[in-house]
C-alpha cells in the first residue's frame, strides 16, 4: 500500500485529494501552514495533517513516503498585499518545492507537482498543447514555470517527476473557493440572483471539475515515469473549453431569474479586488486560451473527465442549495484566499512575509 504526503492538504484542492486518497485505500499523510485551517463550507477530518512551514521541511517528514505531490504555493496573485515587489511572495515556495524535490530525488520518491493551463496566458486562438509556446500574464503563471524549469534542471535517469499542467478548477470541496470563476459566478448565482463580470467575457479558459483533477493525481501516482526528464501533462478536457460568458450562461440558465451584469472597472467584488486591473485592458481579460488535453489519456490509460462543465455546474448548484448557502457565507472571506491572508496579516497573525506569529 503506497504512502502519500499532500503538501497544502488544507487548501481547495487538499482537502478533496487527501479524502478522495484515503477512500482509494492509499495511506495519506499531510503538511500545510494552516492559513486556512479553518476555511471549511463543510467538515472535513484533518487528523493525518499536520501544521508545518515548509520553508522549514524536513528530510524527515519524507521518511517511508512513496510519493509527495506538493500542492503548498501561493494560489493566485497577491494584488491586496502591500509588497513593494510581488515576485517576492512567490520565491519562498520556488525554494522550498526544490529543497523538496532534491530531498525526493535523493531519498528516490515520486515528485508530482501541479502547475498550471495558465502558464499558457495569451494564446493565438489555436488549440494549445504541452509542446506550445507559453505566454504567462501573471507572477503566479510566472512562479510555476519557474518551477518546471527547475525541476526539469534536476531530473535525470532517477529522477523523473510528473508535472500536472490543471486546468481552471471548479466544483465543491469541504474548503471551497469561491475566487475561481465557476465557483464565484454559482455563488453569486444562488445568493444574489445576479452574475457579474468584470471583463467583457470573451476569454477562453479551459475548466476542469475538482474530482478530475483528484483523479489525475492518482494516475500519476501510479504511473512509472522513465523518460529520463519530467513528464508535463495538461489535466482536463478539450470539450471543456469555454468562454467567460459562456462559463455564466451556463450558470443562469440553471438559476430561475438568474441575470448577467457587466461590472465597471473601477468597482468591486463582494468588497475585494478579485483580480488583478494588470489582467484586463478597456474591460478585456488578457488572458485567453484553449488547451487540448489528448496526451494525458496516451500516459495514463483509462483517465478521462467524468464531469462536463454543465454537469458540474448543476451539481454544484444542488449542493449548495442542499446546504442552505446564504449570501452572507458567499461573501465571508474564508473562502477568499487573498481576502483571508491579507485579514490574517491585518490581525498581526502572520507577517508581510507570511510568516506565522501567532496562531491563536
């Protein structure tokens, strides 16, 4: 039975995967700094996470582990905190995935790390694959080629870690976020009866549903990379590529008396910025792309997406109903990530840093 440590098993996807493990029978441990411990929409048992700064791993903390996938990082851009260079919140996690990796390499364990379709930023309109040329608009797209780079500098014949290329996430999780488009635009849907985007909605975006991608990692967990260098592989499918506004359409259309607003550019969000201005141009979303997903299914036989877009989406909805989710839950910044850091910080709980001080 293979041992698993999940780094970030207290995040969106965390959470799900270390579940979504346990219930395939793997033995699952796992580390996270606990920013958002107690960030949950529903239960969830966190016995076999332990509370731990990566940026001081370990060699340890690998002992009788069969593979890591290192979830930890920084999940979108920084834009609420008040750091003169934002590149610099994102270096931590670039160190620390390669103290990680190389104690991997040494102790021979599997390295699965999740990067991003966003790497992609701007296309050409074209369907884009693992070989095409990456455009990336944002320090987070940035932070994770920079790590792919890395791990492909330290790979060799035994050394071969798997890198996942996730499309946007969406669908439940017992530490839902609502700041990634699907999620945000059902929530709004359900509590306000109105959708609003702040772009003109004509961007594309591949999406994929979170128990896809919990079904990806496993894959690579058993999968044997011999090829001597790291295999990148984007996770999602080709039929779930969609425009912004198709993304809400999709949500009205299962909300009765449902409506479509288009946001002004200077207002906000549930009183955040939920993006960075530096992504749009006169109300238009720079980042635009559609990936196909194809070599994922030739390296790990039998993957495939069981959730569409408009399946996911109606699931979610009755979920959530099933719940009673309020508007005031929708807009409690637990759910938020950068909401929830920059009140953390504001609380002198962590630093400019991010740094714990302290934790009560």
């Amino acid at each position: 039975m293979k041992r698993i440590l999940v780094t970030g098993s207290l995040g969106y996807i965390g959470s799900e995967l270390t579940k979504y493990l346990k219930e395939k029978k793997y033995i699952c441990s796992g580390l996270d700094i606990g920013y958002f411990k107690d960030c949950k929409l529903m239960e969830t048992n966190d016995e076999d996470t332990i509370l731990h700064d990566l940026r001081n791993f370990d060699e340890d903390q690998l002992k009788n582990i069969d593979a890591v996938v290192h979830l930890a990082g920084i999940s979108n851009d920084p834009v609420n905190l008040p750091i003169p260079n934002r590149e610099k919140i994102y270096e931590p996690s670039r160190i620390y995935t390669k103290k990680i990796a190389k104690l991997c390499k040494k102790n021979n364990i599997k390295f699965i790390f999740p990067s991003s379709c966003s790497v992609y930023g701007k296309g050409n309109g074209k369907l884009l694959d693992e070989n095409s040329n990456v455009n990336p608009q944002t320090y987070y797209s940035q932070n994770k080629l920079q790590i792919e780079s890395d791990l492909c500098e330290m790979s060799n014949e035994s050394f071969s870690p798997i890198i996942l290329r996730l499309a946007t996430v969406f669908g439940l999780s017992s530490r839902v976020r609502f700041d990634v488009v699907i999620n945000m635009f059902i929530g709004m849907g359900i509590t306000t009866g109105k959708i609003i985007l702040n772009s003109d909605g004509n961007a594309w975006r591949p999406n994929v549903h979170i128990l896809d991608v919990c079904q990806a990692f496993e894959k690579a967990i058993q999968y044997e990379n011999n090829e001597k260098k790291p295999l990148i592989l984007n996770v999602g499918s080709t039929k779930n590529n969609y425009k912004i506004i198709d993304l809400a359409n999709f949500v009205k259309e299962n909300i009765p008396g449902c409506e479509i607003n288009f946001l002004a550019e200077n207002l906000k969000i549930n009183n955040m910025e939920s993006e960075s201005k530096e992504k749009w141009k006169n109300g238009v979303d720079r980042r635009t792309y559609k990936v196909i997903f194809s070599k994922i299914q030739k390296y790990f036989p039998g993957y495939e997406c069981n959730w569409s877009v408009e399946n996911g989406i109606k699931d979610t909805i009755k979920k959530l109903k099933e719940i009673t989710f309020s508007e005031k839950e929708f807009n409690n910044k637990k759910f938020y990530r950068l909401q929830k850091l920059e009140d953390l910080r504001m609380k002198k709980m962590i630093n400019d840093d991010l740094i714990w001080i302290n934790r009560n």
